[in-house]
C-alpha cells in the first residue's frame, strides 16, 4: 500500500537530529507520567464517587449529565463548598454562583446556580447527622487526592504535547484522523524514533498486540488476540481507534468487521491493526496520512450492458 502525498522535499530525506533519542525519552516519561496521572484521577473518582452514593445521591445527580461528571470543576468546587447534603441545604444562588465563578465557568453561571440550587434541595434520605459530617470529612479528603490527580493530568498532559510537537515525526503522526498531540506522544513514545526496530508492520502490530495469534495442533485451528503486549500501546491505540467520528473510512470499516459478526471491542482491535500498519508505513517512508488511500471507497458494480 502506497499512501500519497510527500512530505516537504526538506522533509524527504529523515535526517534526525542528534537529540532525536533524549527528546523520544523526556516524551516518554511525560506520556507514561500523563496516562499514570490519569489512571489516579479515575481511581479517585471512583472512590469519591462510591461514597457519595451512600449519603449524597443528590450531588451525583446534579452533575449526571455533565461531561466529566464530578471531575469537573464546578463539581469539585461545589462539594468542597458543601461537602455533605445538610451544609448543601443552608446554600443560595449567590453562593452557588460564586462557586462556578471560582472553578472558572464565565458563562451562563446564573442559570446553572438556580439549576444546582434546585438539584441540591431535592428530598432525599439523610444518614444521622453524626455520620454524615463523618461522611462529609471524608469526603473532603478524597476531594484533595482527585483536585491533585486533575491538575497532575492537566499540567503533564501540556508537557508532553509540547515536546511531542518538537519531534520530527510528529507532523505524520497528527496527520492521522482521530491521532491527537497527547495520543500522538503517547504511540510515539512506545514506538520509539528507531525505524529499525520493527522489521515489518506485522512486528509492530504484535507489540501493540492488535495481530491475532494463531494456534494450531492436529486438525485444530484456533485465532485469537494477544494477551502478551505493550499495555501502553495497546491502550492508546484502542482510543485512536475508538474516534470513528474523525475518519469516514475507519468507521466504515468497522461497520463491515460488525456486519461480519465481530463485536465491538473485536472490531476496535481490528481497525487498530489496519492503522498501525498505516502508520508504520508512513513513518518508513516520510508520507503524510491520506484517507482515501488508506480506505479505498468500494467501487461501484457495473451492470452488464444489454444486448
């Protein structure tokens, strides 16, 4: 497969500068810190979460619908105003407002104090007061360790797409649809700068555990994926693959690996191996990412002509 489109002819011949390698390195420390950091972030917020469910369901429902939940922050300033129902109760509009205001919501911040305050007076069950303030302390605390793992996942996550956008390679990378700056920094940092280290697309595909493996024995055919494999990789592929909305091709293809009877997370680690086999491509030979090459569109069948 030859996908088209060459880089700039300064850019045709890879000439890597000397601190290619300690650049691919401060990235992959950043990237891995990045994902590490995020991974607290989601354990804090599972452990946050499962304790308000057993004295706060309120809360848990007043930010149900919004994106990121209570990690965002106007969740997170909220409970820190009032960590448990009964102080929730004793808060106005006003209060709630300044509330948004110091989490940095600029606007609409009134409509959305007047929709907390009601959610937040809604009748529910309340543990004895004792508890609930016992609750509410602890609650407080697991605030501390989620605001330390957002802002730890913010402040890496701005490192590495800054170093990762110093990098050669990372003009091919991005040229991919749905292949972001943090999700770039994160493939180029397991795969390294080295073109020599997978001898083909299929060894690549292997490390990142997207190539089926298959057992025979006798008259016994049996494929199956890979359980050995570069977790990072594996993780960060399966989210480029998961961004169907970025590529009409991709999401084309996974519709026929669903319509050939794979399920979701078969046809995702399918799509991930079709790419990265792209990838590799591009790396080798300096081309940018084309789309209709990538996925070629079905041709249309041509009727017979009459006699």
């Amino acid at each position: 497969m030859v996908l088209a489109n060459n880089l700039r002819t300064d850019m045709a011949v890879h000439r890597p500068l000397p601190n290619d390698s300690e650049l691919v390195q401060a990235i992959a420390v950043l990237a891995r810190a990045q994902q590490d950091a995020v991974w607290d972030r989601t354990q804090a917020h599972n452990k946050l979460r499962s304790l308000l469910r057993e004295y706060y369901p309120t809360f848990l429902l007043a930010f149900r619908d919004a994106h990121g939940g209570i990690t965002r922050p106007e969740a997170r300033a909220v409970l820190a105003a009032a960590p448990t129902p009964t102080q929730a109760a004793t808060l106005t509009p006003d209060d709630l407002a300044d509330a948004l205001r110091r989490a940095g919501r600029q606007r609409g911040v009134t409509a959305e104090a007047d929709r907390l305050h009601q959610a937040l007076a809604t009748a529910t069950l309340h543990q004895p007061p004792l508890v609930e303030q016992a609750m509410g302390r602890q609650a407080l605390a697991l605030l501390h360790a989620l605001d330390t793992a957002c802002l730890n996942a913010e402040d890496l996550a701005t490192a590495a797409e800054q170093s990762f956008d110093q990098h050669p390679d990372a003009e091919i990378i991005t040229s991919f649809a749905g292949l972001g700056r943090l999700i770039g920094a994160r493939v180029l940092a397991e795969i390294g700068d080295d073109r020599s280290r997978f001898a083909d697309t299929r060894a690549l595909k292997s490390y990142a555990g997207s190539a089926p493996i298959t057992r025979a024995s006798g008259k016994s055919l049996i494929v199956m994926h890979r359980r050995v494999k570069n977790q990072r990789l594996a993780h960060a592929s399966h989210l480029w693959a998961s961004a169907l909305t970025a590529s009409p091709g991709a999401h084309a293809h996974y519709q026929r690996r669903r319509t050939a009877g794979d399920g979701h997370t078969a046809a995702l680690r399918h799509l991930s191996n079709r790419l990265l086999g792209c990838l590799h491509h591009c790396l080798q030979t300096r081309q940018l990412y084309q789309e209709t090459t990538a996925f070629t569109p079905p041709q249309p069948q041509q009727l017979p002509t009459a006699a």
